[in-house]
C-alpha cells in the first residue's frame, strides 16, 4: 500500500511579522537585490513604482523637509539678529535719558521707528513718594476705577499679548482706543511700585497670545531700572 504523503498545515504569515522580519533583518535586500526593482508600491500620486523609486521619492520628501526647517531657522536667526540691533539702540538710547521726560520721549521714538509699534502707554500706580512725578498724567491713585480691569495682568505680573478689551485700551490710550487691533501689557515694578507699559498696534496680529515675550520681558525690565534710577536723587 502506497503511503499518501503527509499534507503539511498552510502557515499564514501576516504583514505585521513581514514588517518585524524585514526590521529585524537590515541587510535582507543586501541579500536578494533584484527585489528592490520586482517589488511594486503604490506612488501617492497614482500610479505603482519600484521600492527603489519609492525610496528615492522618501528621501527628496526628507531633503525638502530639511532644507525648509533650515530655512526657517535661518529667518528666525536674522529676525533675532535684526531685534537684537534694535534692542541695543533702544538700551543705549535710555542710558542716556537724563530725566522721566526723555524715558518716555525714548519709548515714543524708537517704539515706532525700531519696533513698528503704533502706541505706547506707561501707568504708574500712584504713592507717596510719586506725588511729584513730572508726568502726573500717567499716574492712577490706588482707587482709581481702571485699576479693576488690569488687576490680574498685575497681579500676576505676567506678559499679556492680544486684543485688549475696550475698557483697557480707552484707559491706556485714550481717544485712540478705537484704533488699537492688539496690544501686549508688560507689568513691571519701580521701586516695589506696580507699573504698567502698554504697547498698541493696528494690526490685530501685532501682538497675539502664542508670541514669544522674552523681548517684551527684557524691555520692562529697561523701563523699570531707568525710572527708579532716575528717581533716586529726588528720594536722597
């Protein structure tokens, strides 16, 4: 009696353990390289190409990729160089203000010109030893009622970019109000004194929340050291 041969099980292999193999296994197509023209893949444009060609399209998507994000870092760095510029000018310009008068006429100079900046607003919160302050027209008394709608940007001493409310932008920038799109709120502290500068603009993408606010930070700073050091004298 003939043996009947023996009918072995069909082995399913599935894509997932294809894809661990070939992970597995790097120098594979090292080993069978006519594959790499006799596979066939699906081109995202329609269309089947040969692995080679697929692979061949991946790395022109990866360059292309690359030499975008170069690009942008390259913007970024002349942007920052550029601000950096402008900062020194601003920094060097206010070393030499010899007064409150000339901080502001600074601001109100190279805001605009340097920084594209429509408005500035300086709020000084109003104590005893303010009382002689040669521009009484940027100082609230503790109780004065626009006081309520910056209490939280005080409060937390925290930049704030966006479009500020009406009520806000009427305090800081008076019969202007209406023109202001967006304003960054940069609180900062003369002499342990809340201080508040305001910079508006007409465009309503000027100054927006996602911004970065390392140089707006650094300008408070500028604006906070040179008022109190210009008051020192009238304090002696």
């Amino acid at each position: 009696m003939t043996k009947q041969p023996e009918i072995l099980p069909t082995i399913e292999i599935t894509a997932e353990q294809v894809r661990e193999y070939l992970l597995e296994s790097p120098d594979f197509f090292n080993q069978y390289p006519e594959l790499l023209e006799d596979v066939q893949v699906s081109e995202r444009r329609g269309g089947v190409v040969s692995l080679t060609m697929r692979q061949l399209a991946l790395l022109r998507d990866k360059s292309d990729k690359a030499q975008k994000q170069l690009e942008g870092l390259l913007t970024i760095a002349r942007e920052n160089d550029a601000l950096f510029g402008r900062m020194q000018r601003l920094t060097t310009a206010l070393i030499e203000a010899r007064c409150v008068e000339d901080v502001f006429a600074t601001l109100d100079d190279t805001l605009r010109e340097c920084f594209g900046a429509d408005f500035f607003a300086i709020r000084l919160i109003a104590g005893v030893d303010t009382s002689d302050f040669p521009i009484s027209d940027v100082l609230w008394q503790k109780d004065e009622p626009a006081l309520e709608h910056f209490k939280r940007v005080l409060k937390s001493q925290k930049i704030k970019c966006g479009h500020p409310t009406h009520a806000q932008a009427e305090a800081l920038f008076n019969e202007q109000a209406d023109e202001v799109q967006s304003a960054a709120l940069i609180p900062f502290k003369v002499d342990k004194k809340d201080g508040l500068l305001a910079i508006g603009s007409k465009d309503e993408n000027r100054f927006h929340p996602a911004m970065g606010s390392l140089f707006l930070a650094h300008l408070g700073e500028l604006v906070s050291k040179r008022l109190e050091s210009l008051q020192q004298p009238e304090k002696g």
